[in-house]
C-alpha cells in the first residue's frame, strides 16, 4: 500500500516538538551561562570598586583621623538621601529584596526591586558609603545586582523568573567570596528555603560561569588565606559551646536590633526617626566616626584586614575590637545606606574568637577565630550550613569541619531565642507587604 501524506503528519509534529523542546532548553541553558557571565563581571567591578573607595578613605584618615567627623555624618546622609530618592529599595544589603522579588507575582512590584537601575545605584551609593568609612560588606549588594542581572536576562525566559532570581544570587555570593559550594548552599537554605531538583542544574551552571569569570580576572585565590588551625579534643572544645553561645546572642541581638528600626520603633523615637530619616542617617554617621576613633580606626570598612590578621596571628587582639565593631555595624545597617552584612559580621565573629583566647589561652587563636566567625555569622543570618561551609571555603581548612557545624547548630538555636524570625527573611515579608499596600492604595 502506497505511503500517504498524512500518514507522516503524527511523526513530523512529533520531530517539530522534539526540536522544539531541544531548542527552549538551550535556549535556557545558554541564558543561564550568559547571565552567570555577566554577574562574575559584575562581582568583580563591584570588589575592585569597594578595594579602591576603602583605600581613599584610609588615605584620608591617614592624614587627619578627626576628619572621619565630618566625613562619616555628611557621607551617611548623601548616602541615604540616594538611596530614599533616587534609587529606591537599593537600601540595606539587598537580600532581602531579592527574596521579596520571588515572593511577589507582579511584574512592576518585582521589577521596582531588582532593576538595573537599583542594580546601578547599589553599587554606586555601596561605594560611597565605604568611601566614608560604613561598616559594611559588598556581598550582600552583589546578590541583589546578580539578580538583576539575571532578572535583565529574565525577558527571554519570564516563565523561569523565580529560578533566574535564585541563580543570580546564589552566583553573587560565590563570584563575590569565590566560594562556590557556599553559592550553592546559600542559594538552597536562604534565598530559596527550599530544593528544586529541576533548576539546580542551571543554577550550578550559573554559579560556574559567574566563579570562572571571577577567576580569570583576579585569579585562584583564598579569601582569608588558607589556614591550618585544629582543635584539640581536650579543652580545645570549650570553645565550641562557649563561642556557639556567645555568637548567637551576640548576632540574635544585631538582628533583632536591625528589624525593630526598619518596622519603626514605637513612641516618639520611632516617629522622629521616620519623619526625620536623612538626619538620623547622619546620627548614625557620627556615631560610626566615634567608635573608629574609639578604636583607632579599626572598624571602618568590611573589616576584612582586621579578621584576617587575628585569623593568622598578624595582630595582638584589642578586647574592644568586637563590641565596637558591632556597634559600628549597627549604626551602618539601621541608617539606611546601602550595604552588607556578611564582611562586617566575619570581624566581629573574629574579634570574638580571639577575645576568648583570654579565657582559653592553650588554644590556637586560629581555631578559635574561625569558631568565632561560624558562630556570630549563624547569629545574624539563621543560616547554620551557609555559615560553617562559607568559613571552611574562604580559609580551606577541613580539619576545623566538624567544630564548626557545631558551633553553627549552638549558635542557631540561641539565636532564634533572642530573635525569632530570620533577619532577611523577616525584612524580606515587610517589603512585600509594603508592595501589597501600594498596589491596594
């Protein structure tokens, strides 16, 4: 019997679907690669222009550390008006408006987090704030410019949104630490809370081309330098309880600070403070400008150098270091700038490792700097794996494993009784419901 044409019809439309379905999932996978690209590029401009705005403001303080009196109060305030004004949501550490992103269905009210032109400002009123001094990080920010940049990339794909956000993300915290186990974990445990077996494979691919982008320009390197500190299985390991509950009341505390001030403080206070933003920005400036002077300048900034030098011993530690590190990063993240915790927190974990070798002086300070970090990083973030696979990444030091996760579970639970709800996630639901809110008015 002679083969008709319609006979071919159900195998040709078969082919068609095939190809087709062939086509949209490299389609997607190349947009994934793109987009991971593109945020390791940015994660790079951002470190390089962080480096060079805290060298400017050394350099200034160099020459007249009163100068930071000034400076500090009048920066905070430019850096709040932008931030209110010009490029609005680019405040805080911006992981809060990547998870709010996820969570919402409009398409305007999630544009008006991660757009480009938040993305932009982040990176510009960041480095302003470093530039006067702010106790703040860049990896938070270059999670919410990751985002944004796959959010930019989202057009081509708008029904795999929520993927790209959680892709652009979790890559801007591995390009900006080069950490990318730690992308990943971050990704599954904070930004989604949950593990999707059907994206992880393109979030993985982003995350790759975001770290290798980020390797070819600065090379293979260590955050903190690689560290061979141990723990010995006698006293050593009163460190582990006593930093773990240390960290977690230390960081539930930052949290439940931080969140109390962005729902508004009750009373008069909390009014003065709302209606008077710019000038309590600057408040907050001057009081960062009192504790640098109060600790010889050792709390501007990330407070990268300072961790690093308690983690390998280069410096004696001052036993203000930690509060007035704290103090300092309060002030920055209750004043509205832009800017992140992550840096920040690590101090102020290191400074509180190395003040418990007063108490533990037969243990390595390494160890205990490290434990320090795990354990306070855990108390702001609520995040015990993120935190413990973050520390073991940037100092490549696996002996140290299993104190840490210990000291991560320690100080999540104590924590969690100082303040309950997660920090970004807790900020996180007070942006949606603002963007509920507009959208009813």
């Amino acid at each position: 019997m002679p083969l008709r044409p319609t006979d071919l019809r159900p195998a040709l439309s078969r082919l068609r679907g095939a190809s087709g379905d062939a086509w949209t999932t490299w389609r997607r996978r190349a947009l994934f690669l793109a987009g991971g690209v593109c945020v390791g590029l940015a994660a790079v401009l951002m470190a390089k222009a962080a480096d060079a705005a805290q060298e400017l403001f050394r350099h200034g303080l160099h020459a007249a550390p009163a100068l930071a009196l000034v400076l500090c109060p009048a920066g905070f305030a430019l850096a709040a008006w932008l931030a209110r004004t010009v490029f609005p949501n680019a405040q805080g550490s911006g992981i809060p408006q990547v998870i709010a992103a996820r969570a919402l269905d409009a398409g305007r009210a999630r544009h008006a987090l991660i757009s480009l032109k938040v993305a932009g400002g982040k990176i510009v009123v960041m480095c302003l704030g470093l530039l006067c001094g702010a106790s703040i990080g860049r990896e938070g920010p270059t999670v919410q410019v990751g985002a944004a940049i796959m959010a930019a990339f989202g057009g081509l794909s708008p029904e795999r949104m929520r993927g790209l956000l959680l892709a652009g993300g979790a890559a801007g915290v591995a390009a900006a630490f080069n950490t990318p186990l730690a992308g990943i974990v971050f990704g599954i445990e904070e930004l989604g809370r949950a593990y999707d077996s059907r994206g992880s494979a393109l979030i993985v691919a982003t995350i790759i081309a975001a770290g290798l982008t980020s390797l070819a320009i600065l090379g293979d390197y260590t955050y903190f330098g690689t560290s061979d500190a141990q723990l010995s299985l006698a006293a050593g390991w009163l460190a582990v309880p006593l930093l773990g509950v240390a960290g977690g009341l230390a960081g539930g505390l930052f949290s439940r600070i931080v969140i109390a001030v962005s729902r508004g403080l009750p009373g008069r206070a909390g009014r003065w403070i709302a209606h008077r933003p710019i000038l309590f920005a600057a408040l907050c400036g001057l009081g960062l400008a009192l504790c640098g002077l109060a600790s010889g300048g050792a709390v501007y900034g990330t407070g990268y150098e300072e961790a690093r030098a308690l983690l390998h011993g280069a410096n004696d530690p001052r036993s203000d270091f930690a509060p007035l590190k704290f103090l300092a990063t309060v002030l920055s993240s209750i004043s509205g700038i832009p800017g992140g915790l992550f840096a920040p927190s690590l101090a102020v974990g290191a400074g509180l490792g190395a003040e418990a070798a007063l108490l533990l002086p037969h243990v390595p300070v390494g160890a205990l700097v490290l434990i320090g970090m795990t354990a306070y990083l855990t108390g702001v973030l609520q995040a015990p794996i993120t935190s413990f696979v973050i520390v073991t990444e940037m100092t490549q030091n696996h002996a140290m494993m299993i104190p840490l996760m210990l000291a991560a579970l320690i100080a999540d639970a104590v924590s969690k009784l100082v303040c309950r709800g997660g920090l970004y996630h807790t900020l996180a639901e007070l942006l949606v419901r603002r963007a509920a809110g507009e959208r009813s008015a």
